[in-house]
C-alpha cells in the first residue's frame, strides 16, 4: 500500500499490545508475490490536505479517535460530493483550543468545548454522528 505501517497509529498500537506483527521480515508470506500486489494509498491526513487544502485540524495527533475517525469520515465524504472551501476553516480537537483570529473554525470534542457566544461551532457527544459533523461542518463552510 506504499505506507509505512510505523507511521499507522492502530498498527503501532496493535503490534505494542501483541496484537499481530507489523514487520514483513517476519510474516510467512504465501500465495502471489507482495510487489504485483502493490499499490499507492493515501492517508487521511494526505488525502485530507488534498481535497481541502484550507483546513487546519489542531490537535489531531492527540484527538480521540471516536472524534477524529467521524470527522475524518465526514470530511472525506463532503470531498468525494465535490464541496469546496472558499475560505480557511480551522478545525480543533484538544482541550483549551486556542481558536484561530484569521479563520472560521469548528471546535470538535467535549474537551474542546469554551464559552462562546457561538453555540453552532461546536459538535460533543462521543461518537458524534455523522449528520451532526457534516451539518456542523456545512454551516462553518457557509459562514
């Protein structure tokens, strides 16, 4: 798949608790040779800096990952329907975001929650679902 299985956050996490292997060095391989079977994937950030390349998520490398994998999804998923942003939009995920002055932003998580006047820039509840991400979400690209 062209990723470095270190740099995948599960798989590290996985082979650390005994759940599998991440080395190819030590796995039998059998049946078709790996290198016909190769092919270039992307990963969410990546494909994320692709498709919107005027979102900022802060606090990703820390953000649970029943927040960031919604979001993740949600994001994709306005990119695979062609949304465009016109405008930055700042996205946080950790406690006590420091809210970006320059951009329109979505604070994402429980923790992430501030008094504010504006109610409609923040999604709680773990798991947000995704009607509620992609609605929230659609109102910050409006703004």
């Amino acid at each position: 798949m062209g990723i470095d299985p270190t740099e995948v956050h599960t798989v590290t996490l996985g082979a650390a608790a005994g759940l599998g292997e991440s080395a190819l060095t030590r796995i039998d391989i059998t049946g078709e040779e790996l290198k016909r079977l190769k092919f270039k994937v992307k990963l969410p950030p990546e494909q994320l800096q692709q498709s919107f390349p005027l979102v900022e998520i802060i606090g990703a490398e820390r953000a649970c990952s029943g927040y960031l994998l919604p979001l993740l999804s949600s994001l994709l998923l306005l990119a695979e329907r062609g949304t465009k942003l016109e405008k930055p939009l700042g996205i946080c995920l950790n406690k006590n975001p420091e809210v970006p002055e320059d951009k329109t932003w979505l604070l994402v998580g429980d923790c992430a929650q501030i008094k504010s006047e504006n109610e409609l820039n923040w999604v709680g509840n773990l798991p947000p679902s995704r009607e509620t991400l992609l609605s929230s979400l659609i109102k910050c690209i409006s703004q």
